[in-house]
C-alpha cells in the first residue's frame, strides 16, 4: 500500500454508532455542521436502523450492512440536493442511528384503582400491574411522530405516554372481558392476548410494535381481600363448633403437659370456661331443635285404697269406684266391715260418709 493510499485510508469518513446503553432508543451522529464526505462509510449493525435527514425531510431508511456512500447509494438525497460538482462534493445530511431490538421488561400499572362491576361482589375497585415488551416498527414514522429533532431519545422519554395508553385500554378490556373477578387469575393470558391486540393500532402510529404484554397481578383492596381470606378460612374450618371443640381439646392437652405454671392454671380456667360456654351453646342449639312433645294429661287425684273384711278374710285394695260398684251389686252392705290408710280400727261400711248415699239407694235385700 502506497503513502497515499495510507492516508487516503486514515481520512476515510467512517459512520457508524456503537451502543453501550440499555435504553436509547434514537441517537443523532454528531459531525460539524453535518457535513458528510463522499465516499463516506456507513456501518449499520444488527438491530439498528439509520435514518437520512435531508433539509428537515426524511430522504433515505438504512436497514443493517455497510453501505459506501455515493450517488448509486443515495438516489433520494441526491436528487434533493442535485450535487453540481459532479457528485464528488461533500454533502450535508443528518443521520439518526434507531435501535430496532426490543426492548423489554417495561413497567405498567395503575396509579389509581379501577371501579369495575362485578357479578357477584358488585362495585369494586381493582389494582393492576405488568410488563411489556416494545420495540421500534417503523424508524421514518418514530422520527417523524415522536422524535423530531432530539439528538438522544431515551425510553424515559415516552415510557410515560405508553404506561398511560397501556392502563387507559386495559380498563376499556377488563370491563368488557365481562370475567368474574374471581375467575381473573385462570384469565391473564387471555386478558394480555385481547389487551395487546387492543392498543397495537395505536402503538404503530408512533412507529412502535408492541410484542408482548402480561397482566402479572390484579389486587383488591387491602380490606376486601381481609374479608375474602376471612371467608376462605371459615370454608376451611368447616363446621365451626367442631373446630372450637378440637381447639379447646388441644388447649387443655397442651396445659396439662405443664400443670405447675400459673399460665396453665389460667389456660386451665379460660378452657373451662370456653367448654362450659360452649356446652351451654350446644345444650341450647339442642333444646331448639329437639321436636317439642306435649306434656302429659293431668291426672285426677287418685282415691283411698280400701280394704274388705268378709269372713275372716281381707281383701283389696279397692278404689272407691270399684267399692261403690260391689255396693250396687249388693256383694258390700252396711254392715260389711272396711277399712282404709289412717284408720286405727275396721269399722262398717255404713260408717263412711262417702259411701252413706250409695248405700241408702241400695236396693232392700229380698222377702224370705
């Protein structure tokens, strides 16, 4: 190689951008007063995108190569600038280097909850959060629409605008998913399917594609979730006097292994009182369902026992309905001897004032 073609090589213009950053996004090459030499190099690497600039215009899109720049090169900014010195002349453009990769693991959620009607709970208000992954689509329409002329745009710089889009259509697609909230965690891959085909329309007007997005979590307030664990717990336990029992089983177990401490005697007598308690409970849930039978018909005051004398021989006892029927039949008379509790002797049926008018209506015994 000649001395001349050494430093024909040492000034030859070389462009290219080597990012060493993990959210730039458009980078502007500097170069005084953007003039471009002829013949300049231009490296565009892998993921990156070069963009022409000519006058305020977009003139020509560099996709990944290296490319010399001449006018077999450059046909749009040639024929906007109709080089007059047979195209061997220095020409000014600027050139904006896009990073084309993705760009992921991009924070969303909701500022503020979200009131959503739900079937079975009714109004609530839901929190939400995710991921996402974005990257440039179109560089002519990024420049064009979100760029402008900044020299350095960073994701800081519309990260902002797209959390807002990203959350304004999610509330748009969980209200019309019309999922039960309780159903919404067997849905997230479905809810982050119809999310991302909601907002791509609007995310490629800013020349950006969005390839994925995921629903990580959606919350309910700190007191509805309370309330929901509360119910959880209570399907759980299941029968609840059961689990008292078994609670207060395991207390009082748990005492007796250690009968010396005053602690036990005071679990001991808090046990105690939590069975009594909880025995009267059951007693009366017991007396409130046992089926109610009626008392038993009163009873008439049963009548004095007699005894009958008749020959020698005593027998009964008899109540009084029984007496006063041998009465009628004759087999008892006046002068049939009785006797009865509280009596000291026998004495002769006559001489009861309960059997005086039985006796009186008695038939006179037979002519002989």
């Amino acid at each position: 190689m000649t001395l001349w073609e050494k430093a024909a090589a040492e000034l030859l213009d070389i462009i290219e951008w080597t990012d060493d950053s993990s959210d730039t996004m458009v980078w502007r090459f500097p170069r005084f007063d953007n003039e471009i030499k002829y013949g300049a190099q231009l490296i565009v690497r892998q993921s990156q995108a070069a963009v022409f600039v000519d006058r305020g215009k977009i003139a020509d899109v560099f996709t990944t190569g290296q490319y010399s720049l001449t006018t077999k090169n450059l046909p749009v900014i040639t024929t906007l600038m109709g080089w007059k010195y047979g195209f061997h002349s220095p020409f000014k453009a600027e050139v904006y280097f896009i990073n084309m990769r993705n760009f992921t693991n991009l924070k969303w959620g909701t500022k503020n909850p979200l009131i959503l009607r739900d079937q079975e709970f009714g109004p609530v208000r839901i929190r939400s959060f995710g991921t996402y992954v974005v990257r440039v689509y179109d560089p002519a329409i990024f420049i064009k629409e979100i760029v402008g002329t900044g020299g350095h745009f960073t994701l800081d710089d519309i990260s902002e605008q797209l959390r807002n889009l990203i959350v304004s259509r999610f509330a748009d697609t969980l209200g019309e998913s019309n999922i039960p909230l309780l159903d919404m965690a067997a849905n997230y891959n479905e809810l982050s399917d119809l999310l991302a085909k909601n907002i791509a329309s609007e995310f490629m007007e800013y020349g950006l594609e969005i390839t994925k997005i995921l629903i990580e979590n959606i919350s309910l307030p700190l007191d509805v979730e309370e309330a929901l664990d509360k119910k959880s717990s209570m399907g759980i336990v299941g029968n609840l006097d059961n689990f008292a029992k078994f609670q207060a089983a395991n207390a009082m177990e748990a005492a007796a292994k250690n009968p010396g401490g005053d602690a036990s005697a005071g679990v001991g007598m808090g046990m105690g009182f939590a069975m009594a308690n909880q025995f009267g409970k059951m007693m009366a849930t017991t007396q409130e369902s046992a089926p109610l039978i009626p008392p038993p018909l009163p009873q008439e005051e049963s009548e004095s026992s007699y005894y009958v004398g008749d020959n020698g021989v005593k027998t009964g006892p008899f109540d009084l309905h029984t007496i006063i029927g041998h009465i009628t039949t004759g087999t008892i008379s006046k002068e049939t001897l009785l006797w009865k509790q509280g009596m000291t002797t026998w004495e002769k049926a006559g001489s009861f004032d309960e059997l005086k008018k039985p006796l009186q209506v008695s038939p006179p015994p037979l002519p002989l």
